[in-house]
C-alpha cells in the first residue's frame, strides 16, 4: 500500500499539492479528524517541502495530479502533533455489495464496469485501504447468491469469501426507503419520531422455492438472516450495531445496510441519504475508520516494554539483513538491533512506540513473521520478555 501516495483531481483552485498531502495525512494516520491540528495546517501550506516527485496526467475528461510524499518526514510530523499513526501493511477486505434495479438484485463484481465498483475503488485508494470485489463465477455462484447478498446472511456469505483470503467480509445493500420500509414496518420520521427498528419474529411457511416470487424469497432470506441474528451462538465473535436503527429521515430516497466481519467480530449499521456515491463514500470511511481505530499507533501510548524477538529459520546472511530491514520498517517499531545469531536463530532487541498488542496486530498483517505455539511472552532469566517467531521469508 503507498500510503506516501496522494492522487487527486486538479481543480480550479490550483491546490493539487495540498489537496494530495490531505490525503496522505489521512491514510497515515486512519483518521480525518488529524486535519485539524495546527501543526498539520501549517505543513499543508508548505506541502511543496514534502514532496519527492510528482507527475500531471489525464484519466478520461479529468486532469489528475499525483505526488510521491517523503514518508519518514511525515511521519515525523505526525509524532510530533501526537496523531496516531498508521504503517503501511493493512488488512484487506471482499466487498459483497447488492443493488435492486426494478425486480433484479444485482451484485458489483470485478469484472463491472459498474460506477458502484469504481467509487469504491477510488474511495477505498483514497482512504488506504485494500478492497476487493467477487468474481460471481460459477465457483461463486454456486456458493452464494444475490439474494443471500441482499439479505447480508453472512454465513453463507463468509463461506463464499473464504476462497479470496482476504482478512475482512464486507456486505452491504443498497435498497429504496421505500421498500426498507415495507420490510421493516418501521414509520417515517414524521410518522413516528425516534421510532426504533425491532427484528421480525414472524416464521414462513413452507412453500416450493420455485413458487416464489424474487420479492418473496428476498423477505425469506431477509427474515431467515434476522432470525438468525437472534440466536445464540458458539461463535467468539463479538457482534454489534453501530448507531441506533431509528426512523428512517423523511429527505432519505436512498439507505446503504451494511455487515463488516472478521474472525473475532461483526459490525453492522445502516446509512441514509439521497446519493448512492455518497453512501458508499460513507461505507468506506466507517471501513477505513475502523481499521484505523485498531491498527493506527498513538506515540503517546509507547511501551516500556523492549521485547526480545527469537526469530529461526534465519538460514542465510542476507536473512539476516532482510530480517533487520523489515523489523526497523515496522511503524510500531521505533528500532530494533541485531542481538545474536545462533545458528538458524537470530535475537532481535526491539524499541517499541505502540505496545504489544499493536506489535502482534503489524506482525499479524502479512504473516511473514509467525508465532511459535506456546512460546509466545516467554522470560528469559533476566526477566526480559521473550517472543518467538518463525521466519517465513
């Protein structure tokens, strides 16, 4: 991920070079709010000092700018604002997105040519963060379908995602107010304020799957997914809702339902408005905020704490190397040192800026550390923390 990289579009206003800085503030740091602080203000309006290289160039009718910013001076910057900060190895995530167009669901593919697939994909290259879409190839469809899409039943859904390895599951519908509202007989804000979303209880009736109607097996699919949210579970995902389900605004034309899951939780939350590029601009913020909230290091949570890193299957000198660049590239580390190496085991000494946690979620990310079962946080004599990988390369 180029998290260094700004592209933008050239307005009138002749402020590519800060408008390009923005961004890349936001993707280092996981958060728009990093914007506002006087030291941030203050770069922006000598954007020019960060730049390493840049280049003008035209994407159809547009005139776009893109510039390569000096990493290490903004991150520097950063430190000094105290905003967290956000390395460049990030999850990524499969992105099940279903529309209704008159009585057909349809689902964004990677093969679209779909305005949906390339809002995202520019909103999601702005934020930073790596979202992909499904194929819907018969190994696909064989294993989802757009009406399982529609209704957000995630079991079948991560079940289809498992196949693309990605980190996160992301499913979300867009759906006419209209019918949400029929769905859920929830009132209009002006029919009943604050009135709050509560499941459907009701059961179906046993009918043939060829006798029904899209619309009938939509609001099967859609019952069978809420009912399902309602029983318990053995599963160690934490489930929550973001934000109340409250009646839905009289202005609103337009709601983007929303389900993002990993192993260890599933969020879900509902947008209103009256244009689909500005609903899925929001999805992929809350995405991008909430990556930001859990991988983003703040440095004035440093950690006290300097770790020994046993890392084997080190078989080569230039392991050694690789190892020791790829250690001091960690933007949870702030450096680590060359201790020992004893055969195929080298002995990392690390300086954190963030803590533990946050080294085990940066390692976590592209695996080419991994833990040793049952060697984790181990003491060495000194009661020095120890923590034991394996070297993948």
């Amino acid at each position: 991920m180029n998290v260094n990289q700004g592209d933008v579009i050239v307005a009138k206003n002749k402020r590519e070079q800060q408008e390009a800085l923005k961004q890349v503030i936001v993707k280092m740091t996981g958060t728009k709010d990093s914007l506002s602080t006087n030291g941030i203000k203050k770069a922006l309006r000598s954007a020019r000092d960060y730049i390493l290289s840049y280049e003008y160039y035209l994407d159809g009718d547009h005139q776009r700018y893109k510039a390569i910013f000096d990493r290490k001076k903004i991150e520097l910057l950063i430190r000094q604002e105290q905003l967290p900060i956000w390395g460049p190895r990030r999850p990524d995530a499969i992105v099940w997105l279903a529309s209704k167009k008159q009585n057909d669901v349809l689902v964004v593919s990677e093969n679209d040519n779909s305005p949906l697939r390339d809002k995202i994909s520019a909103a999601s290259a702005s934020r930073g963060v790596d979202m992909l879409f499904p194929i819907m190839d018969l190994d696909d469809r064989l294993n989802v379908t757009e009406t399982d899409v529609w209704a957000r039943f995630m079991p079948i859904i991560s079940n289809a995602s498992s196949r693309y390895g990605t980190d996160y599951t992301i499913a979300a519908r867009l759906i006419d107010t209209n019918l949400l509202k029929a769905q859920l007989g929830v009132e209009s804000q002006s029919e009943k304020a604050g009135a709050e979303y509560s499941p459907p209880h009701r059961r179906l009736r046993g009918f043939a799957r060829d006798e029904l109607t899209l619309e009938q097996a939509l609001n099967e699919e859609e019952i069978k997914r809420e009912n399902n949210s309602l029983q318990p579970s053995d599963s160690k995902q934490t489930q929550r809702v973001l934000g109340p389900m409250v009646a839905i605004p009289d202005d609103a034309s337009i709601a983007l339902e929303w389900t993002i899951e990993n192993q260890n939780e599933i969020l879900s939350g509902r947008f209103f408005g009256t244009n689909e590029d500005e609903l899925v601009h929001q999805l992929v913020d809350e995405y991008a905020n909430l990556l930001g909230q859990k991988f983003a290091i703040t440095p004035n949570e440093a950690s006290t704490v300097k770790p020994l890193l046993t890392v084997s299957n080190v078989s080569s000198l230039s392991d050694v190397f690789e190892l020791n660049s790829y250690l001091n590239d960690l933007t949870v580390v702030q450096g680590a040192s060359l201790q020992k190496v004893d055969g195929h085991i080298a002995t990392f000494s690390v300086s954190l800026i963030g803590s533990l946690v946050d080294l085990n979620n940066t390692i976590a990310l592209d695996q080419r550390l991994t833990e040793i079962e049952g060697g984790e946080e181990a003491l060495t004599p000194s009661d020095i923390l120890q923590l034991n990988y394996f070297w993948q390369g």
